[in-house]
C-alpha cells in the first residue's frame, strides 16, 4: 500500500503550506512511494514538513536551543525530506544493499549512524556530493 500525501501532512493542510514546499512534498511522495514499492514492506513516516516552530521545538524537547547546534538549514524546512521509522535497521540495510536504485530514485540519506531507529531520506543531494560519491551523508 502506497504512503499517501494524507499521510505524510501529518495533520497539517496543503493550503497552508507554501507552494514551493507542498510542490516539494509531491516529489518527496513520489519518490518514497517508489522506495516503498520496491522495499515491499509497510513504511510509517515519522516525520516530514516541518515550520521552524516546530522544528525549534524538536530540538527544545532534546535539550537544545543553541541555533549554531540546529540544523537551520534542514530539508524538512522545505518540504524536501522524509524520516521512516526503522526500529530495527531493516530498511537500512535494505537502502544500503539498494544504493543505485536510490539514487536513481533521486534520494539521498543521512548516514545510518546518525538516525538510530529511522531512516532519513531527502530529495536534494547534500553539499558535497558529486557523481560516484555515496548517497549517505553524515548531517
């Protein structure tokens, strides 16, 4: 079963996201659903647009609120990124044996080093990457 734009809004409303950002998040759709087909497994989206209210307040939770330790450039920010709950490391493994087809997907991921129980993928390539680079990057 597909993850659907219901879902990944996470009780927000298109209407009040700008269009840029819900643009974004059709791509960001697309693209998971392709992973998810592929993947063949149920995925559980965790986490996906974000104002930076919210985002602030993520890391408020997390005992943080220095802004030079917040990513203020997150793609959460822009409609750009989806975390997928990954108890387990399945999924992990299942991207890290898939790689290519990911990036032929046109998805790139935090390292798994750095996201213990989920998964986070995003639709621009981090800074540094080029082709023949790994799609993993540390954030």
């Amino acid at each position: 079963m597909a993850i659907s734009m219901k879902e990944i809004l996470m009780g927000k409303k298109l209407e009040d996201i700008p269009k840029d950002h819900a643009a974004n998040l059709a791509i960001v759709l697309e693209r998971i659903n392709k992973v998810r087909e592929k993947y063949g497994k149920p995925m559980t989206p965790t986490s996906v647009y974000r104002s930076m209210a919210e985002h602030l307040a993520i890391y408020a939770r997390k005992g943080i609120t220095d802004k030079k330790l917040i990513p203020m450039k997150s793609k959460h920010l822009f409609g750009q990124a989806i975390d997928i709950a990954d108890p387990n490391g399945e999924l992990d493994k299942w991207c890290r044996a898939n790689e290519k087809f990911l990036l032929e997907v046109g998805l790139w991921l935090e390292h798994d080093s750095k996201t213990p129980g989920w998964a986070h993928f995003q639709i621009i390539p981090y800074g540094s990457w080029a082709n023949g680079k790994t799609i993993w990057f540390m954030p």
